[in-house]
C-alpha cells in the first residue's frame, strides 16, 4: 500500500512540475482572433467581355471528362478504352447519343408525362423560389 501511495504522489508531483515550468505561460501572447485584417478592394478587371455561350456549340473548354479522369487515375497520355459493340448498341438503343436540344424547355410542360412521386414532393416543387418557411418541410405521414 504504502508504494502504491508512493506512487501515486511522484505522479502528482511530476504534473505539478510540469506546469511550473512553463514561463509566462498565461502571459504569452497569442493570436487576437477579433483582430480583422484589412485587405485590398476586389476590382472587376478591366476587360470583361466574355460571350455567352451558343446553343448546340462545342463547349469551349473541350475537355472530356472520362479522359480526365483516366489521366488523372493513370497518368498523362491514357486514353479510355474503345467501347466494345455490345457497349455502343446498348447506348445506341437507349438514346445516348441522340441528343435533344430543347429537352430543358420540354422538361417544364404540361403534356411531360411524370411519374407520381407523392404529394409532398409536388408541394415542395411548387414552393416559391427562396422560400424560408419550415412548414412546408413537414413530412404529413398518412395513419
């Protein structure tokens, strides 16, 4: 018992030396984080005079994302693989590769035939743009 006790004061007497020795430990003088740094303005750059985009023009970036991806994972210079005739049929069959051009105006009309998710997700799509209000979150469950 009594080294046990022993024991127990060299642990508490080491704790205590410890944090003696630090000096001006709660004096040191650490960041103020109210402090606000006052930097430059933002200035809209002088020449802004970017075109807006054409429809059904190549993107100007011209970037693929697959190969990108692909140079990313292996290294520069990879390209992905061709797509095997099974591949390019199963696409050609779902329309993959017929793109229609004004599928985000055709999106909105009424003749779209939609499937019937439930009443609370056509309250939250009619909800106006912006809308604060937590009631139209509520979930009313049925029983």
């Amino acid at each position: 018992m009594t080294m046990r006790n022993f024991l127990i004061l060299a642990v508490a007497a080491l704790a205590l030396v410890s944090c003696g020795s630090k000096r001006n430990g709660l004096n040191a003088r650490s960041p103020d984080e109210l402090s606000i740094a006052r930097g430059a303005p933002l200035v809209v750059p002088p020449d802004f005079a970017l075109a807006p985009p054409k429809p059904g023009a190549p993107r100007a970036v011209g970037v693929d994302a697959q190969a990108a991806a692909m140079e990313a994972l292996f290294g520069p210079g990879v390209k992905p693989p061709p797509r095997s005739q099974a591949e390019q049929q199963l696409l050609d069959r779902a329309g993959a590769n017929t793109v229609e051009p004004a599928v985000r105006s055709q999106a909105g009309d009424p003749r779209t035939s939609v499937v019937n998710k439930g009443s609370f997700i056509a309250e939250v799509l009619a909800a106006p743009a912006g809308a604060r209000d937590p009631a139209l979150a509520d979930v009313k469950v049925p029983g």
